[in-house]
C-alpha cells in the first residue's frame, strides 16, 4: 500500500521549493538585466568608418556609467534612423533639428531630445565652390548644385531655406540639383567638378580643413549661413527615467579637462554638450513646413 507524508511534513518540502523558485526568478532577472542592451545610432551624414570610429570612445564611456552593453548600429540613411526609433528597434539616435522634427512627427510626440552640443545653438552651414563667378547665394542661378541628404538640416532643409530667403529656387533656377547623401560626399562632389557648388554643414568642413583633406584655396567657402538649432540626442519617451536620466548626467559630465573627456568631446567635435528640449526645434520645423519638405 502506498503512504503519503502526512501535510504536516509536506510543508519544509514546499517552503524549500518555493524558496528554489525565488532564487531562479532573481537570478533570471539579474541576468536579464545584464543582458540588456542600449542600441544606439546617428543619422548617416558621413561615411560608416569614420562614424564607428567617432562613437568607439563614447560607446566605452556609456557603458561604464549606465553598467549595461552600448552597441552601435549603424542605419543605410537618414530615413532608416528616425524609423528605427520610432520602431523601438533603437534607444538612442544622433539626430539633426530636421531628423529629430520628422521623428517627432511621426511618433506623435513621443521621442525627447535629451542634449546637444554647446555648439548646437548656433550651428551654421557653408556653401563651397571652386568657381570664381560664384560670389553670392544669386549667383547660383543656372548653376549646378549638390545637396547633402535629402533629410539632411545643415545640408539640406536650412541652405535650401536661405536660397529661397535670398529668391533663388533651387528647383527652377539652378541649371541642376543633386544630392551627394553625405558632408564629405558633398565636398567631394564640389572639389572634384561634378557641380558648381555645394552646402555642407561647417563642422564636417572644418574638420576636412584641419585634417588637410581638401584645399580652401581650390575649394572655398563664399557664404555661411546665420546661426539655428541642430543637432541632438533623442531617445524614445519610453525609455526607463532611471536610464534616461543616468544618460543625461553622462553626457553633461564630459568634460574636456579629463582625458578620457577631453577624446570623447573631440570627436564629437563639441566643447560639451547641455540639456536642450524640443521647443528648441520649432524654428526647424517651422521651415520645412514652409519648404514643403513635411507634411
């Protein structure tokens, strides 16, 4: 005949399985936790290698301050990192003011803009030419003229707002457009005779001139534009508040006094960043709307 403990009996037994069960939880949720992952991204304005190279050193400093895996994932253009956010398939994005409205947008409000560089209040663009009778936004007229990114803010939707400012449509009065897709693209394009001339931002210009990689005295800068809003760090609005705000207080921790700062900022080409919030953006919004660039 069979005999079954007593209840009495059966109770150390439970108390051991529900025990057993609890740790397993605990450990399944630590090692969940670890295996977290922040994917982060940044719109594509210039070529793969040297945006990797930029996040390397910031990738190392994130993850030791949030305690969980940074990955970089690179994204095939402009389009593909605001669909990647909004899509929850990214946390973080490096936007520009037009990248971040058109996210924005398409979320319905649900992104935030986290920082920015210093240098972002007042970011400019500058339009390049080797041809000698190129003195003026005007004299663009039946020219031919490379953009950067269709999606692009400083190479993109502000020239194209100052070329209407100055009444020069770039679609009827140039002789041809383009779009290069990227900064150094379109420096290349210009420096190379493939156009006239060419809008970048002038970061990426300066950063070409210093590092010797094109001639200012062949390629020249004969306008730059009045100071806007541009880039940031946007993440979803779902993000944990803990990991958000922990990814503020990193950022506004850079400083250039520090090694390990002083590599990061440089990169960036930043001398630090700061808070910034989306009513910063409206001014960009304000001329895509009016240059029909959104709906």
């Amino acid at each position: 005949m069979l005999r079954f403990p007593a209840y009495s009996s059966l109770k150390p037994l439970k108390s051991l399985v529900s025990i057993a069960l609890t740790v397993g939880a605990l450990l399944g949720a630590a090692h969940s936790q670890a295996q977290q992952v922040l994917r982060v991204s940044a719109i594509p304005d210039e070529a793969p290698t040297e945006l990797q190279r930029k996040f390397k050193p910031l990738g190392d400093y994130l993850e030791q301050k949030l305690g969980m895996k940074v990955e970089f994932v690179p994204v095939t253009d402009y389009a593909a990192s605001v669909e990647g956010l909004i899509n929850k398939k990214l946390e973080m994005v490096w936007f520009g003011g037009f990248t971040f409205v058109q996210a924005k947008v398409r979320s319905n409000n649900q992104v935030v803009p986290l920082v920015q560089r210093a240098e972002d209040e007042k970011f400019r663009s500058v339009f390049i030419t080797t041809d000698k009778n190129i003195n003026k936004l005007e004299d663009l007229k039946g020219k031919t003229f490379t953009f950067g990114s269709e999606s692009s803010t400083s190479g993109h939707l502000m020239p194209r707002s100052f070329l209407l400012a100055a009444k020069v449509n770039p679609d009827t009065d140039m002789k041809r457009i383009a779009f290069s897709g990227a900064h150094d693209a379109t420096v290349a394009a210009v420096a190379g005779g493939k156009v006239d001339a060419g809008a970048l931002n002038i970061s990426v210009w300066e950063k070409l001139v210093n590092e010797k990689k094109v001639d200012p005295t062949q390629v020249r800068v004969f306008y730059t534009t009045p100071g806007y809003y541009d880039y940031n760090w946007t993440v979803r609005a779902d993000m944990n508040p803990v990991i958000r705000q922990k990814l503020t207080d990193a950022f506004l921790a850079l400083d250039k006094n520090t090694p390990q700062g002083k590599e990061i900022l440089e990169l960036q080409r930043a001398s630090k960043f700061i808070p910034t919030k989306a009513e910063n953006y409206t001014a960009i919004e304000a001329a895509a709307r009016n240059a029909g660039l959104l709906k």
